[in-house]
C-alpha cells in the first residue's frame, strides 16, 4: 500500500465526494455568472474569504490556466472577466462540471484531465495567469509543482494559490482532541495511511508556510501578496486560528 499510486486513488476520491455533494465541487449557478458578466464577483481561493480583485485587476483576453481548478466555480468567474481559460484537473467529476457550464452558458474552455505530479502537458511560457485553489495537499512533492508553474508562465506572468498550513491533520474531524503529529504524510506513515483509507480521505499532505512559500521562491517567483484565512467553522475558526494562506507571485521579466 505504501507504493500505491496515491494520485489516482486521489482522483477516483475526489469524483466519489463530487458524487456526495462536496463543497468545492458545486458550480455556480447561472444568477452567479451573470452578476460576474455586470462585474459583480467573487473567487475563493480558500475556505471563506474572497481573493482580492486587485490580484487579477483586468484579464481581458489573458490566456488563464486554472490549475486543479475543477468543480464549476474559479474557471466560469474568469471566463465571465474576459480570460481565455484552460483547465487542468486530474478528477473526471470536477472537469465535467466546469465543461456543464461552459455548455450553460454558451462559452468555450479547454479541459484537459492531468495529473499535475508529472509534467504538465504545456509548452514554457503558454499563460498569462495561473489560478491554483487550495490542492496541493494532495501532492507529496510540491517543489516540482511550483518549478512547472513556473516554467509554463509567461515573464511578468501572475500564479495565484491557495494552501492548507497542515494544522488541520492533527486534529481529530471535530477539532477538539490533539490525535497526530505533523508532518502528515501517509506514504511515509502506516498510522495515518490507515486512517486515511478508514476515514474516505483520500492520501493527503501537509506542508509548512516555509515550504509554500518557500518553493515558489526557490522556483524563482517574487512574492508580491499574500493573505490568511480561517476553516470557517468549529473550534479552530471560533478561535481565530488561521489555517490556510493565499498568495499572489510573479514571474520576472
């Protein structure tokens, strides 16, 4: 079990919670691209708080990769802003929802089904913008996905993300008892492989703001923003505790 192919066993789980009804894989209705068409908008990055406008300012005719971006809610928003969008996502679930959309409402976007752990199927320096909601806690070498983010981006380019600080692991699933220990990595762990697999959670990751951050800067990026954001809910948002960052980088020139 500790030599599965974790990122397989991710995208038939994350197609299984679709199935369930999971937040992050409901697709904005019609109402919502309307409004975003009269500029009124909103994109989540992480749990609750909306990534600020001035992140994207106008993307009228950029070439946009939404990275791991599926589920009809991130991709349709930029569409509507005037962004030429590519989607890539290794679920087959959140790629049809973003392509149900793009049917609804009449626009066109390239899906492509990827496994961002391996190469990503594009040339250097093929978009403008790269929009990457919270996901990479589902890859166990996060370096290589920031360098191939890097790579693909034009000079000047924007990579936008969001990331779990990995404080969630080690609490049980109401947050009232301390019941692992970090880093939390199930390939390198029998324990937390068992409770992932009892649990349905599919084979997650944890990775420190140091990490995070600190890959994109080692792939070359520049730091230009960031923010922190909440659970949203239990204990640990009743308390203030943040759990996620976004950021905001670029490319140099």
């Amino acid at each position: 079990m500790m030599n599965m192919d974790y990122t397989k066993t991710n995208a038939s789980t994350i197609d299984s919670w679709v199935e369930e009804g999971w937040q992050w894989g409901m697709p904005i209705d019609h109402a919502t691209y309307m409004d975003a068409i009269n500029g009124k908008w909103d994109i989540l990055l992480t749990p609750t708080k909306p990534m600020p406008h001035a992140w994207i300012n106008d993307i009228r005719g950029l070439t946009i990769l939404g990275l791991a971006a599926g589920g009809g809610q991130q991709m349709p928003i930029l569409n509507a802003l005037g962004g030429i969008c590519t989607l890539m996502d290794y679920s087959k679930k959140q790629c049809e929802s973003d392509a149900m959309v793009a049917k609804r409402e009449g626009y066109d976007i390239t899906i492509i089904q990827a496994d961002m752990t391996k190469r990503f199927p594009f040339d250097d320096a093929s978009f403008d913008m790269i929009i990457h909601p919270v996901s990479n806690c589902y890859v166990e070498d996060i370096d290589f996905v920031f360098r191939e983010c890097y790579r693909i981006l034009k000079p000047g380019g924007t990579f936008i993300g969001g990331y779990d600080y990995g404080i969630n692991y080690v609490f049980n699933d109401d947050e009232t008892e301390l019941i692992d220990t970090l880093p939390y990595n199930p390939l390198k762990n029998p324990k937390q492989m068992e409770s992932a697999i009892k649990n349905d959670d599919g084979i997650q990751f944890s990775h420190t703001i140091a990490q995070q951050i600190g890959g994109q800067l080692n792939a070359g990026f520049i730091l230009d923003d960031i923010y922190d954001d909440t659970n949203g809910s239990g204990p640990l948002h009743e308390h203030g505790l943040p759990t996620f960052i976004a950021t905001r980088c670029i490319k140099p020139r």
